[in-house]
C-alpha cells in the first residue's frame, strides 16, 4: 500500500492543461494554467487530486501534509529530452585548446574530437560507465530532471553501443525515482576504423535487431548530415529500426540543411533535433505534424553558432522542446534551467512556449505524454517543488 500526502499552500501549481488542450502549440503565457494558492495529494506512483488549498476534499485533510506557506510554487518534473548520458574520457584540454584558437579539425587531425572520447569509453568497463553516468544523473536530478533520455553513440562499435545501452539499465534499478529513456544512436558518427559501408552493416543487421529483441532502446536516432550519414542511409536505418518496433528521432540540419527535418516528418518520428539550419520546407512540415522539434540552444552557445529558428517554428505551428544535449565535445552541462534562460533570451520563446519545452512537449518527443509533463489526476506524480514562488524565476537566475 502507498501512502498517500498532500502539499498545500503552494504559491501556484503549474499544471500546464492548456498547453496539453492546445496540443503544445500556439501558446500564450496563461496557458501555464496556474493555480494560485494551489494543493496536491499523491501516492508514491500517481497524482490523485489538484486544485486550490480552499477546495480540498474533506477526505484528503486527515493525509501526511506539507504546508508550503505560498512560498514555492509546483511543476511538472523537467524532462531533459536530449542527452548522451553514457560516455567516459575528459575533452577540457582540448576545450581550452579550442578557445586559445584551435580549430575542430586541427584537434581532429591530431586524434582528438570524438575519437578520444570513443577511445576513452571503449576502454571503459560497464562499472566504470555506469559510475559515471550516475554522476551526471544525480547533477541533473539536482536541476528538477526527473525524466531523462540518455543516448548511445561513443562506441561506434557493436560491442561498446550494447554496453553503453546497458548502462542505461542499470541506471534504471539505481535511480527508480528518475525515468530514463534509452536511444541506440549507433550511426552518431563514421567510426575511424572500419569502412562506413562496413558499419551501416553492422547497424542494420546485427546492432539494430538484438537492440529490438533485447529491448535495451526505445528510441533509434541517427545523425544525418555533411561527413555523418546521409539521407538516404539514415532513412534507411530509420525504416529498418521502426520495422523492428523502435520509435524514431533524428539529429537533423544541424551543421548544413540536408532536408533531415522532412525525413523526420514523412517517417512520424517523435524529433526530429538541432535544427540550426531547417528551411521553410522542414517547418512547414513541423507544423502540420507531430513530429516535435527539439532545440538545443547550448550546442549553439557552446559553439557560438546561430541559433535554431525557434520563432519561425513556434509561429508556424510547430511543437518545440527544449533540451541540454550534454555531451562531451559540443555542450558539457546538464543545466536544463540555464538552456530555458537561453530559449529566453536568444530564442525569444515566450513564458508558456518554455515552460512546454521542458514538460509537456518535452514528453511528446519521448512518446510519455499521457503520463508525464502535465499535473493532472492519474499522471506520474514526478513533480517537483521549487524554491521559488514562481516558475519564471528558475530561468531568471542563470546558471543557478
Ligand atoms: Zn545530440
């Protein structure tokens, strides 16, 4: 039996309905749905009831309550949407050699880049890759994170994707008070020792399959774009993995437009990420389909690249999430909130269209959204509590 609690006198609950009724597009700021004066009951799994503190059900008066003195305010759990969780090895040297005037291919030439973290994480034991993703977990766990998607991709290898996957399970049993969602991202770049035609192979017959039957990934991504994949062998994996009964995300015109964003589109995959370089073509289909375009406006920071077009996307119609993208080479932090400072300040993204892009639509892009980034009765009763009285003041204070 689970017990049951409340909170009560929470400065506002914000449940984010509107948001869910509007189908995470075209939204103005009141659409946060915001109860002032606001309480809670819940068990350990499932939200029971919401609504003003005045209005709580007789029954509910007797239950384990926390006042909170409408000092803090409720939310959905932030859902960090994009991230590759699982890897080993430090880049800061060659960071700093980047910012003293090295360039991306000086550091390549050398054996640097993703090679030294592909290196670093085949040498790696699962113990020591799991020590270190929970690491990352718990800092994230720390930033209101309480449902993360974690990808593959620093293998390049059969044998180190499979581990890196199972990493992600065990995370799982250690932090049951995190949801992880687990992305075999195999074609994330050309492995340096073995032929690509070679590694398509590999992914297409033998990787993808025993990730299928060994249910060690929801989710296929592929990394199309200029020196990564193409379009047409990213559709192909993408096809192959959706025939194996995996859902699909795409990391697409990032760097150049190579039209990944349509593909992602025709093929209804769940994101299509990145975005920097979408054309109107791409947004157009965005905004007629449910696709959701996942913006990662602390690779564009960390690389001091243009921003992804999320006005356009969001006046279009389209569903934008927001998400960290940590990962060793372009955007080492796992600060969710300093990313919605960012969507705010560089992106122009109104109060609601931020507040989706870390809940509700964030839940889009992770197939969970009938039962996470809403406060509604019968949804995960993952929220958290702020220490603020009011949502905006977690992406006001940068970096915090
Ligand atoms: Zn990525």
């Amino acid at each position: 039996m689970t017990t049951i609690q409340a909170f009560t006198h929470a400065s506002f609950i914000y449940t984010g309905e509107n948001i869910v009724q509007k189908d995470g597009r075209h939204l103005n700021v009141n659409d946060v749905s915001a109860i002032e004066d606001g309480a809670i009951v819940f068990n350990s799994k499932k939200i029971i009831w919401v609504g003003k503190t005045e209005e709580l059900p007789i029954k509910y008066k007797k239950v384990k309550t926390t006042d909170l003195k409408n000092k803090k305010a409720i939310m959905p759990g932030l859902i960090d949407s994009h991230t590759h969780l699982v890897f080993a090895g430090s880049r800061a040297s060659e960071f700093a050699r980047r910012c003293a005037g090295a360039t991306y291919q000086e550091i390549a030439n050398e054996g640097g880049g993703i090679l030294t973290t592909v290196k670093a994480t085949r040498e790696a034991s699962v113990e020591k890759l799991f020590e270190l993703a929970l690491k990352r977990a718990l800092i994230s766990y720390r930033y209101g994170v309480r449902t993360i998607e974690c990808k593959s991709g620093y293998g390049l290898d059969h044998d180190t994707e499979m581990k890196c996957l199972t990493v992600i399970q065990h995370l799982r049993k250690a932090l049951p008070q995190m949801t992880f969602v687990s992305t075999y991202l195999g074609a994330h770049a050309i492995p340096h020792d073995q032929k690509k035609s070679r590694y398509l192979d590999d992914i297409l017959h033998k990787t993808l399959p025993m990730v299928a039957q060994k249910k060690l990934a929801e989710f296929c991504d592929v990394f199309i774009d200029e020196g990564y994949f193409s379009l047409a062998e990213g559709e192909r994996i993408l096809r192959t993995a959706k025939k194996l009964g995996l859902k699909l995300k795409v990391h697409a015109d990032e760097m150049q437009n190579t039209e990944s964003t349509k593909l992602a589109c025709k093929l209804h995959a769940h994101s299509a990420d990145h975005l920097l370089k979408v054309s109107d073509k791409g947004i157009a289909a965005l905004a007629v389909g449910n696709t959701v375009a996942t913006l990662l406006p602390g690779t564009a920071f960390y690389l001091k690249m243009d921003y992804a077009p999320a006005r356009k996307i969001l006046d279009a119609g389209g569903r934008v999430a927001v998400a960290t993208d940590f990962n060793p080479g372009s955007c080492y932090s796992l600060n969710l909130p300093l990313m919605m400072n960012f969507s705010a300040l560089y992106m122009q993204m109104n109060l609601a269209e931020i507040f989706a892009s870390v809940t509700s639509n964030a839940a889009s892009a992770l197939g969970l959204e009938s039962s996470k980034g809403s406060i509604k009765r019968g949804y995960d009763s993952d929220f958290v509590v702020l220490p603020y009285e009011r949502f905006e003041e977690i992406y006001y204070r940068m970096g915090w």
